[in-house]
C-alpha cells in the first residue's frame, strides 16, 4: 500500500516550474526527498499537502488531498520549515492548545516525548535552541498518532548529535506501527544513507532520480580514468563524467556490469552527495 | 551474534550482513529453527535502512539457509551440508581466482603454483 502517491505534480512560477514530479511513499517505508536549494523540494511538499495549488494528482492514503483534505490532515503529522510554534508558549501551552486541536492527541505521549528528549516543559519556545525546537516540532506532530510524517529540512542546522536522536525518533516511530510512513526532505544526504529506503532526487524541478537507496549506494560507482580509456567506454555505460587536468571521473550505475565489461575492478563507492554532484555539474 | 559492516570492507552492506549470519549459522551460535531478529529491529538496531536488511533476509533465503513464514518471521532453515559445502568451495575459488591472478601478472608458471600447494598441504601432514 502507499501512503502518499503523487502523480506529474507541476507548478509555475516566474523564473522556476515544477516539471511533472511522480512517486509513491509506501506504507513501512522512508522516503528521502533530496536536491540544491532551490530544486523544488518544498514546493513539492506543499503542493503534497495542498499548502499550494499545483496541477497534477496527490492521493494521501488513497484519497485526493485537493476534495479530502481534512479527513487527511487528521492522520498527518507535518513539520515545516517556518515553524509553526508560537516563540511566546511553553510545551505545556502547546499540549492546551493541541488537545482542543486534535481529538486522537495523545497527552501521554507527548509528556513522555518531552521527557525522553529532555525538553523542559514551562520554557517559552523563544529560548530554546534550534535542536531543542526541532525536537518539540516533531514531539508535536507525531503526539496525535498520525499515519504519516512529513518533514521539510527536519536535520538542517542540527549538530550530529541530535541528528542521530532525531533518526532514532523517526526509526522509533516507524516501529511502533509498521504501516506508517515518513517523507522527509534534507540537503544533509548522509542522514538519509542511515535511515531512507527509497531517495527522489529533484533538480531545477525535474525529477532526475527515484531509486531505492539501496541502489544507489551499492550500484553506482565511480570509475577515475585517463582520456584515453575514457574514450573507449560507450556511452550508454555512464551517467555523467567530470574532466580534470589529469583524469576523467566517470559517474556508473552498474557497477558489475561495468567490471565485467570493461575488467575495470578499482571502482571507488560515491555518497549521496558525489552522485548528486555528478548529475548537476557532470558533463554528458 | 555478532553483526560488524564497515565501509572499508568494499563489499555492499546486505552482503555483510548475509555473511555475519551464515557465519553464525556455520559456528552453530545460530542454531537450526532459531528465530532471526525481525528485519524492522535489525534495520533499527543497525542504523540502515529496511530495505537493505531485507535484502539481505531475501539472499539468504534464496541460498535456503533462513525460512521465512508471512506474519510470523524469519528463522534458521534445516542445515544442509552440501549447501555449507558449495558456500566453502566457492570462498576456495575466490582465493584461487586471486592466486591466478598475481601469478599472471608475476609470469609464475601454473607448475610453479602447484608446486608451491602441494608444499603446503605436505607440510601439515
């Protein structure tokens, strides 16, 4: 089953257009939405969640977000970047507040969450630090049970301490029912090798990749070669290729292929990041 | 059980993991009809992804070394010797396909190698 399937999601604006973005978030499932700034990762979540008004299909659990959105919005927890927490409440307000909000909120749970991130509860928002409301955004949204997650950015600006707390959150949040999911999108790419089953990676609005992460880390390779053994791989056999004064660095997607073709066997494993890099910047 | 993935072993994740639990399975830790972790609390555990863990399971079963039974989990299958047997001579081959591979590059003649084997399993006896 999906929790989310969005079908040729586009949006124009001056100067910058979502191009026909398509992908499903499966149930059990961690999808990591990456890409520059300015790719078009927010847009795409607020168009997911109807904050903007783009053409194409959203189905949230099986159902259009654009004629049932508030039966939707009830199953859904979402942390955005522009915080929705007013500076001048403490967690104890928000819990008043989240109560009248939402029927299945879960007081309970949220005092433990608090507790077990070591939020203070009569602080005001204001003073805390950027980790600290992080971890009460999320305490927030996940308090009322929701099927779904959705997060814009949830680790940028975080040290890898409470980015490590905020994975096991998540990893934690998935195992209590195993038909959630979560979509999360980040430029912090190492995160997502940790915790994402499946990466969409998004540039200048066009979807350029929707592998399972899987793949991507064990699949693609990165062949350093000189011009002239460049010149003899065909290419159909590489993704992109960045030229240097003294190599050639060739982006691969198959890496066993690839050795059995051409007896190349010093194959380097790229990140997430040296993939993203090699689509942006490399050469075709 | 001991599970280790490093990055510098050069081989994917699932694969060390399949190999942590055949291993387990060779030295008898893991014993005939036990339960695997669930794939969720392995991935969790772990700190990758499900997907890869399952992965792994998937290999595994396909080699016939776990079973796995909808709803229910993954556990030890029945042990196969022929199966143990296979998985030992294809590492042997491994080793031999890299013998034959610096002794080409070297110019050391096939006889110079067997020569050289034969020394070894004399020497134990």
């Amino acid at each position: 089953m999906n929790n989310i399937e969005v079908k040729d999601l586009s949006k124009k604006y001056v100067g910058f257009s979502l191009d026909k973005i398509s992908f499903n978030v499966p149930s059990g499932m961690v999808v990591g939405l990456i890409g520059e700034n300015g790719a078009g990762k927010t847009t795409t979540i607020k168009s997911i969640l109807n904050i903007i008004n783009s053409e194409g299909t959203v189905k949230i659990f099986g159902k259009d977000i654009k004629t049932r959105e508030k039966e939707i919005k009830k199953d859904l927890g979402v942390v955005l970047d522009d915080s929705f927490l007013s500076a001048y409440l403490t967690p104890k307000h928000i819990n008043l507040v989240m109560k009248d909000f939402y029927q299945t909120w879960d007081e309970n749970k949220y005092n433990d969450l608090l507790k077990q991130f070591g939020l203070p509860t009569d602080k005001l928002v204001k003073d805390f630090s950027s980790g600290m409301k992080m971890k009460l955004k999320i305490a927030t949204a996940i308090s009322h049970n929701p099927k779904l997650l959705i997060l814009d950015e949830p680790t940028s600006g975080l040290d890898p301490v409470v980015r490590s707390e905020i994975l096991d959150i998540f990893r934690k949040y998935i195992e209590e029912d195993e038909s959630r999911s979560i979509l999360l999108s980040t430029h912090i790419t190492t995160d997502l090798e940790h915790i994402s089953d499946y990466i969409v990676f998004i540039d200048k609005g066009k979807m350029v990749l929707n592998v399972p992460t899987l793949e991507l880390l064990e699949d693609y390779g990165v062949v350093k070669c000189s011009e002239e053994e460049f010149s003899k791989i065909n290419e159909k056999d590489y993704v992109s290729y960045k030229k240097g004064k003294y190599q050639y660095e060739v982006l691969i997607n198959d890496k066993n292929v690839f050795k059995k073709k051409y007896g190349i066997t010093s194959i380097d494993k790229p990140s997430i990041d040296d993939i993203m890099l090699f689509y942006i910047k490399g050469e075709r | 059980m001991n599970i280790i993935i490093t990055n510098s072993s050069g081989l994917p994740i699932f694969e060390q993991i399949e190999n942590s639990i055949k291993e387990a399975i060779f030295s008898n830790e893991l014993k005939e009809g036990e339960m695997l972790p669930s794939v969720r609390c392995l991935a969790n555990d772990l700190k990758i992804s499900f997907l890869t863990v399952k992965r792994a399971y998937d290999e595994l079963e396909k080699a016939g070394f776990i079973k796995t039974v909808q709803g229910k989990g993954s556990y030890v299958a029945p042990k196969n010797l022929d199966l143990i047997k296979e998985e030992k001579l294809k590492e042997i081959q491994g080793y031999i396909e890299k013998i034959y591979e610096v002794s080409k590059i070297s110019n050391i003649s096939k006889e110079e190698v067997i020569e050289l084997f034969k020394m070894i399993f004399e020497e134990e006896i």
